[in-house]
C-alpha cells in the first residue's frame, strides 16, 4: 500500500473497520485448508484491514480510497468457499459483505438481496409467501447469496435445477467498479455471466437479484445398501424418475458415513448409503423405489422434524469432506463430471480402480437437462505428485475435474479464459486491484 | 345380452340411466374420427344402455347386474379420448362417470378424487391450497380424471414430471371387480400400473389418489421462427434450461399454426412456431432464450391474462389436429416419440423427408429424466396403406410410433403385453366382460 494504514482509516472513517491482526487473518481465509496443496500457497496470505461497509455508497466509498491509492481490494462473504477465493494474494482491504444485510424485495419466483444476506435467512423469508431458494450450498446457514454467486456452482436442488450458471438461475447483479471514477453498474439478463463466479475479480458485487422455486416440504431419508454400486444405481434412478420430486441425491461408499458422527446410531457402520431430500408428499413413490433397489431405509424425518435441528444437508456436497477431515485431516477431495456415463461404468471403474484411495460420493445434478453424477471425492492425501496422478488417471479416462486445489479461477471449473469475464474487468478494474492474481488471463 | 333392456333397466332401477338411442350412440363415441382408419371398425359400435351412477355402491349394483346378465361393461368418462377407449364393441353397458363428482380431499401434494372429476375441477380446487395438477391433456376443460388415467399417458406438464406411467404420477386407485361377486379393491404404490392406462378392461376404476405440483403462474407465449429447425433447436434448448420453468413446449412447423383461426391475427401466416408455458418469475431468462434462438414472440399472456378466455394449451398436443381438421378433415395424426435423438436430427430427417405430406409438431417431454421430442404430425391421409408405409418407414428409421389407429390396448403404444394386468383382468373379469375386444392378450 502507498498509504500508511493510519491514513487508509482516515478515508474510510464512518464505516466499520477491523484491524486487529489476528482477526484480520482469521478473515483472510476460507475453508481452503481442505487442500494441503493450497495451505502452503495461501500461508501469510493476509489482508491490512477489513471494512465492513453497511450500505452500497460506503462500498462506494472504499471503491474509490482503493482506486485513489491502488490498494488491492479482496471481497469476502462468510469465508465458506474452499479455493481462497477471499483470500487476498495482495494484502490491502477485505471488504467483508456482512452488513449488506437488506432484503429489497421478495416476491412471486424472484428475491432481491444485498449481497450480505444469508442464504438460510433468504430462504426462511421466501418461505413465508410459499417460496424458497432454487439451490443451496451445505454451508446455507452461514453462506451469503453473494458469495455463493461469486464462489458457488450450485449445490442442494442442482438436481432440479441445474447449477448456478445456467441462464435464470441469476436474474441481476449491482457490482461497484474500481474504476478511476467508481460507479454502480447494474448487469441483467445474460449480462449476469459477466461476473457469475468470478471470485469478485472484476467488480463488487452489492445487491442481487435471484430466482426461486415454490417450496416443498422436504422429508429426509438415509437409505443404505450392502454394495456401492447398486447405492449408486439407486441414486441415478431417483434422478430419472420424474415422478418422484428430490432435492438431494447424495451417494457415498462406505466408509465416508462412519465420520457423519451425528448419524452414527443410525447408520449401519461400513455401509454404502444415499442421503435423500424427497417432497413429503413423494415419500410412498419413493419408497418404491427404494424397495425395488433393495435399499433399507435408516433415517427419516418429515418436513417438519426436518426443519429443525439436524439436516441431511450438512452431510452433503462439501461438508462431507468436512466431516471425515474432522476424524482425519489427511483426507482432502476432489471434483468431478462424470458427463457421458448414464450406465455408470465410469463410476465404477474409477471406484474400484483406486480403492479405498479415493472414496467415491456422488452428487447428482442436472447438466443441460440431464442428471448426472458430480462427484466429491474423499481423497487420502500422501503427496501433492500422487494427487496430480490420480487427477490426471480420472482425466486420461473422460471423468471431467474441477480442480479444488488452486485459488487460479481457470486451473479449477472453467479451464478456459472467459474472455466477457476478462474484458468486464478489463473495463471496471483497469488497475488490476481486485482479487489479484485470481483471474490468470488478467495480466498486471 | 341375455336379458330384456326393460328388466335390465328394473335392476338398475333408481341409478340414471339413459335409453334414447340418439344420445346413446353419441355416448358410444370419442374423438376416434381423427382416424380414417378406426372410422369404419368402429361404425355402428354402440351400447345398448348408458347408466350414471353416482355413487360407488351405485357401481357396484351394477357391476352385479353385468356379471349376472353376462353383460359387457364399457366405462367412459368425457370420451374425450381418440382410440375409441370408451366405444363398446359388444354393445352392453356404458357406464358413465359424471356423476362421480366428488373431490373427496385435496391437501399439500396429493388429492383423493372420484373418477368423473374434471381436470379443470381438481386444478381450480388445488390452485386455491397453492398447488396443481402435475399434468393434463389438451381437453382439461373436459376431461376427467379417471378417464385420462384410464386413456391418457400424458400431456401439458410432462415437460416437467414424465409421463402418466412413471411411478409416483399416480397413487391409488379403487376399482369395482366383475367377479361373480363384485367387490372393490384398493391398488397402491406400484400395484397401480395393473389398471394405469389400461382402457378400463380391467376393473372399473370408481376414485383415484393423483399427486399434484406447487403451483406456478404460467405466462403464455408464441415464438415464431423463420425455419422449423431453428423453432426445433429451440424447443429442445428450452427443455434443456434446467434454470427455466416451463410446462409446455409444443413446436409445429408450418403450416399448422394457419389452422389456429384464434390465433391468426397473431401468428404470421406460414410461419413455424412454438408454443410456450413458463412460469411467470421466468420471463426475462425465457426472452433471452428466444433471443438466442432468433425467435420473434408474437404472442403474449401473464399468468393472470392467460388464466382466463383462450389458452395456448388448447391448441398443443392432440388439440393441433383438432383445430388442423376443423379446416380440412383429410388431416390425420400419428404419435412418435424421438427416444435418442438429441441433436434433432432424425426429426429434421423427418421432416424433410415427408414435405407438406406429415407436417412436424413436436411435444417436448420427460422421459427417464431426459428431455426428448415426442411428436404428434399431422398426416394429410390418402389411403390406409400409404398410412402404414409412413409409419413402417418412421419405424425403420428408428421413430418410435404409438399408433393412434387402432382401438387395441397393445398395438398403440404398448406393443407387448403387459401381464401385470393381463394377469389382474383373468381375477377381476373372469368373464370377460369389461371393454371387450381391446385387450388382445386377452381370449374370451
């Protein structure tokens, strides 16, 4: 920075600040300590100061300090993300959304929030007028809208409605821009995929306006199976079976439910099992389908019950890699496309190939209309050559891989340069202050 | 019969019952005039007795009566039906469901109906709790619940929930036996499929347990495309757009829409075009779609707009030959289904081999989880045997057809027997008295 901290405080008096040292390094970081190759990366990576603007024309405000003095500016939600994404690479400012708490608007199939607002605390608003958000991450009772959007690719009801990319699924951004003039710039419509997951490197995001789907009671089902294969079978049926309405599909082979610690009394120890969201009202339909997948149904909870407490939700997508890591840290993940694969010989190729190496669990979603298995591998680190060997093995065979383990925005999903992303920046951040070294096509 | 219409009449005495042979030869009619083929088989195939039973006891009474006469029982429902469904091919009883009016109860997701419900009845009731039904035909205005269970397989909203057969699209039915003591027996879960979509041969199907959706309010649209293909290409992106939706996507190539005399002043001669149900909140993503497609909307209700007067979803599905014939009545029909087809392109295969000869009308639907084309081409008929040469040369192709022109179960779209109600016809109608003639499998 090209200004003393002292002086920094000065411009942005009125809005909160923290600056306490360790705080400020507790919110450098996120949950990317699941990946022992990106600990060392990140390590030190800290910010100078964390702003916690409280409406959009103090956002306004720090845009323009940051401009004025070419501070680096790294925006961070609730810190759920796994990759560093509001991890500043450059010191300067985290501006933290926490205090962009407002509801705008809710209505009949749309929600417009303020990019702080939490995704359980959008969801139990929509629920009242009979709605509810089309896709939550694990992390829903601290993740923010914005930081789902920035960081997230879709998650819980992916399986309904395809992930967070897909046109409708984002309506309308406000991004404040770092340019020598800040100012708002609304984006609607497909202007939206200008800054959809772009880990805030190329404009902060201030208000949202997202979709959402009526709502469902959800019942919640643990079903176990004795071989993985047919838990995985039984998971790629539910998702065919259009007359039965889920949420959920989570497929995991033993041993990834012993570490479910608040599961344990129900679920039989080593078993393959399948956590379930199905619409209350869906439960004899699906109950068929377990019955003819010989599957035994050991947890359920109606919409009710399944509303408080406990939710299957928290051992789904991501947060099963937290729980296992809880019994043994030595265990890191990964992210695949199983893409072309509807008979799953991929999958069990891939499952019997490594083993007790790479523990397979299943997320299934809708990709282009069809629903397939995402997978969130359980992996047993050793090295970080042994982890590119398996990846590169899972590649050379077609499974697709989202790399977890870079905070590179194109190293993970993307793999190519999103040059409407790129040229967006190249207008709104000509200094390259945002989330530097994120965005790989951006050179400074 | 053996038995005088005057002492039949004494054992159904105090059930209505109608005699004039005027209204009973209507009565022993659907919508088969669509065929030229089923025309002549089913000239002159009339009941000898319609009987409206309002009440459950009241079926009973006279399932009695048919088994102790050894009289045919045909059910009909609003004979909204185009395979002769409800045409009795011994003549016998016709039993009429529409006086079994009750909605028995209706909650979040499941409603409890007699079998002469309306479509349109039930969806009124269950939009005032906020929900809907998953799926009806083009007729809903007419239709009954039983009738489309008994004859139907599908319609506006498989885009979204598959087909009547897929498990969970229906629940329970109660069904009246034929046995030499008639009694009524309760199917649930996959027990259904025995009477599902089985002309009534087996057990007069008296109340039903329907799963319904979370409402949406649906905005209307016609897009209308300078080429089919495009309209194609465009429909089945739609399907795709797991981010947006819909319960309707019905694309017909010219010049079908010129027969839509409601809708002319909208929809420019000659043009291909599609018809669209979107949920309202999804308009904007909807558009950018259209745009993408270089699609002109030419036509445009809001949900509440569209809720009342002239609905799109009575110019889709088997409404398009209706409106097709009211012009000239040469037009025919067939039913296919593009099972692995998801470039398009044995339908622009089709479409171009055949010219003005079997003009396009693509219905999108789910089937196993995929969105696929089902189509419903209008035939400009000339003999039966250049009828049969289209559908032989569809079938080399690799279309699948439901044949429309025949009244037999099997040889529509089932093709093989299905033993599962073979097997529940030989307990519940020993005698064979149930809508005689369609089911093949069966030999009296």
């Amino acid at each position: 920075m090209q200004i003393s901290l002292e002086n920094l405080l000065e411009e942005v008096s009125g809005i909160e600040t923290i600056t306490n040292p360790a705080q400020v390094a507790k919110l450098s970081e996120d949950y990317a300590h699941f990946s022992p190759v990106l600990v060392p990366l990140l390590a030190g990576k800290v910010g100078d100061v964390v702003v916690r603007p409280s409406n959009e024309s103090e956002v306004l405000r720090i845009a323009q300090t940051c401009v004025k003095y070419k501070i680096p500016l790294t925006v961070r939600g609730s810190g759920t993300g796994n990759y560093g994404q509001c991890t500043p690479m450059r010191g300067g400012i985290i501006l933290e959304t926490s205090r962009l708490q407002a509801i705008k608007w809710i209505k009949a199939g749309l929600a417009c929030v303020e990019a702080g607002v939490k995704m359980v605390t959008l969801d139990k608003k929509a629920q009242e007028i009979g709605w509810e958000s089309r896709m939550v991450p694990s992390t829903f009772r601290t993740a923010t809208v914005g930081g789902f959007i920035a960081g997230g690719s879709g998650g819980i009801g992916s399986v309904l409605y395809g992930q967070l990319r897909d046109r409708g699924n984002l309506r309308a951004v406000r991004v404040v821009t770092l340019e020598d003039e800040p100012r708002i710039i609304e984006l609607r419509g497909d202007d939206v995929q200008k800054v959809n997951h772009a880990y805030g490197t190329n404009g902060i995001i201030t208000e949202l306006e997202v979709p959402l789907a009526t709502a469902y009671g959800w019942s919640e089902f643990v079903v176990s199976f004795t071989d993985f294969m047919t838990a995985a079978r039984f998971g790629q049926a539910l998702g065919n079976s259009d007359g039965i309405i889920k949420k959920l599909i989570s497929v995991h082979a033993a041993p990834s439910s012993n570490y479910f610690t608040a599961l344990q009394s129900y679920i039989p120890k080593d078993s393959h099992c399948a956590l379930v969201l199905v619409a209350e009202s869906d439960r004899e339909p699906f109950l068929s389908l377990v019955k003819e997948f010989q599957g035994e149904v050991c947890y359920e909870k109606n919409a009710q019950e399944a509303s408080k407490g406990l939710s299957l939700v928290e051992f789904s997508w991501n947060h099963t890699t937290l729980h296992a890591r809880a019994t043994d840290d030595s265990f890191t993940y990964l992210q695949s496309l199983f893409l072309n694969d509807p008979k799953l010989e991929l999958v069990q190729r891939m499952h019997e190939y490594f083993g007790d190496e790479v523990i397979m669990h299943l997320e299934f979603i809708r990709v282009n209309g069809v629903v397939i298995p995402a997978a969130i591998q359980l992996v047993r680190f050793t090295t970080g050559d042994r982890l590119n060997e398996i990846i590169a093995y899972h590649e050379s065979q077609g499974v697709f891989i989202a790399n977890p383990h870079t905070y590179i925005l194109e190293d993970g999903g993307m793999k190519t340069v999103d040059y409407a992303q790129l040229n967006f920046k190249r207008m709104v951040d000509p200094y390259g202050l945002m989330n530097p070294d994120k965005m790989k096509a951006w050179k400074s």
